[in-house]
C-alpha cells in the first residue's frame, strides 16, 4: 500500500497533469497510433492500441470514496480481483502511475507512486452486445451461450449474508431517493407521471415485500456483478463480461434475476426488449430456478427507476458532462419502468 509521502506526491501533480499525461502516445512502451480518451463519472479510460489503462478520479460521493491514494489502490486491486470472475484474460495488472525527481511522469519505473491504473486488455467494439443489438436480433446460439456463462458464474458466486429483511428494506431506501430527485421540480419531467409511477412501485414493493424476503431465505442473493449493462458484455472467442461494480460490496449483493431484469431494461432501451426476455429464460432454465413474473416485473422498474434517478443526478454535479443528455434520458427510463408495471 502507499505511503503518506507518496500521498503529497501525488498532491502536487494535478489530475490534469496526469491525464495529459496519459494522453499522449508516447507515454506507452508500446507507443499507439493515438491514445482515444473516454472520461466517466468516476474515472478517465485511456485506449491505447492493443491496451486500455483506467485512471480513478479522486472523487467522494455517498457511494463510494476514491479521495486518497491508498483508496484508489485498494478499489484498483479489488476491481481486479472481482473482474477476473468473469474477464479473467482481459484484467492483465494493477500499474503504478510514477513520477521522477525531476517531474517527468511514467507507467511503472522507480518513482514515487502519484497514482495506480488498472491495465485490460483492449477488446474489440463490434463485438460488444450493445453493439450486435443495434446491428439486429442476436442469434439463438449467443444467447444459449452468454446464459450457460451467466448461469455458471451465478452458481459458483459467493452467498450473500444480507439478512431477509435487509434485502427488503433495501428497495424502500432506494425507492426514497428516486423520489427525491423523480420529482424535483428543478428537472425537466412529466411530474405527473413521475408521482404516478413512483406511487405504483411503492405499492408493489409493499405487496412483494414476502416475496423478496423469500429469495433471501431461499439462497438466491450472491455476490454478483452489480453492473450488467449490454456494453459490458462481449462476444469473442469465449464470452467476456466485465466492468463489475466494485466499490461498493452492498449493492454487488444481487438476485441473479434483478441483474437479468436490468440487462433486459437496457437492451429495450437500445430497441431490443426480446433480447432480454429471452437470455432471463434460458438462464432461469440453467439455474433451475423458475422466475416469477411479478418478481422480475418488480426487479426491472425498480432498475428502469434507478436509471432514471441516476440521469438526473448528473445535472447535480458543478459542470455536468453532456447536459442536454438527462432530462430526455430519464425520461426514457420513466416509460420503461411505467411499461413493467403494465
């Protein structure tokens, strides 16, 4: 782990440094053509030919805390650890990020640590299902495939030890969030239809509480990927699903069929509302685990509601990226989650 001193090292060379940094071809032994820059909420990702580095931002937010150093190694080797699950040949090494006495900065090399990546293999982007879904339908064969893989990792994931009542609970919290920032009036939404929806799932999450609380008693919640969205799964020679949550360990703790009832939120957004119908089935057939229509319905507007809470929240932040992009976004997410509970 890093020391204080590497700590006021990396002070003092900003995160604009490092990203310009990272930024340049040069920067990389194997030295690419151009480095293509994609910068999240949480993390600047750097594609840089043959490899892709990761760069936490050090942000705080409820959820999570990148604020330090040693934070930011701890979470870059967890998330290692947690995507080689699923990605075992894609997450290659956790690199130091080093910078010299006279301030030149480097990948590695004798330094002091101002900061650490994490270092993937590069995967190609036509093989990414949100790219196939937009291309059509995928075939019979790649869903029989990504279920057997998803079915296996879910029968080999850790129990969760969240108790009965927890897991219950946990929807209500989230619920009370969703209503706090769905009907602000500060966003642009149908606000009407906003207090509708959420009125509808508050009743439904309070009709179903048994039977969340059955999923629990039944060993059903694991320690899952927490994340499963279309463009983090690719189809190469064997199926690679990565990008896993791994921050925050309460919100891994999933029924497989809330992470399938996502997936399936997601692909109908991209235009595609069979795909994820069709992958929840073949994976409840693997698992020998009947899903039930009420659940799933309950699972996949309470996701389509997150989504949409998770748009607006970025118009929250001091210079939202891509602003005009929420508000419609949400938007989106609202009709699917009113559409769940037809």
């Amino acid at each position: 782990m890093t020391s204080t001193s590497d700590d006021l090292a990396s002070a003092r060379v900003s995160l604009a440094d490092k990203v310009r940094f990272l930024s340049a071809p040069e920067s990389y032994a194997r030295t690419p053509e151009q480095v293509r820059v994609v910068e999240t909420h949480m993390s600047f990702v750097f594609l840089a030919g043959e490899r892709v580095y990761k760069l936490k931002k050090p942000v705080r937010f409820p959820f999570l805390d990148f604020s330090t150093l040693q934070l930011r190694e701890a979470m870059c080797r967890e998330e290692l650890r947690l995507n080689r699950r699923l990605a075992a040949n894609v997450y290659l090494d956790v690199r130091p990020l080093t910078a010299s006495q006279d301030g030149a900065l480097k990948i590695g090399g004798d330094g002091v640590v101002i900061d650490w990546l994490i270092e993937m293999r590069r995967l190609p982007a036509e093989r990414m299902l949100d790219h196939a879904l937009k291309q059509g339908p995928v075939s019979e064969i790649d869903i029989g495939l990504l279920a057997r893989r998803l079915a296996r990792f879910y029968l080999g994931a850790d129990r969760s030890t969240i108790s009965a009542g927890d897991y219950a609970d946990r929807f209500l919290r989230e619920q009370k969030k969703n209503r706090e920032i769905l009907t602000s009036r500060e966003f642009a939404l149908d606000h009407g239809r906003s207090a509708s929806v959420l009125d509808r799932l508050d009743a439904q999450l309070e009709a179903a509480r048994a039977l969340l609380e059955q999923r629990v008693r039944a060993g059903r919640i694991v320690d899952g990927h927490g994340d499963l969205r279309p463009e983090h799964i690719c189809f190469c020679d064997d199926i690679v699903i990565f990008d896993c949550l791994e921050f925050n360990a309460e919100l891994r703790q999933v029924d497989p069929f809330d992470e399938l009832a996502f997936l399936g939120v997601e692909c109908a957004l991209l235009g595609a509302p069979a795909f994820g119908q069709k992958l929840l089935d073949a994976v409840s057939r693997s698992l020998d685990d009947p899903a039930p229509e009420r659940l799933i319905q309950l699972y996949a507007a309470s996701r389509a509601m997150l989504r949409a809470r998770l748009a607006l929240a970025h118009l929250l932040d001091p210079v939202p990226r891509t602003p005009d992009k929420w508000e419609p976004l949400a938007s989106r997410y609202l009709a699917l989650a009113e559409a769940a509970m037809a």
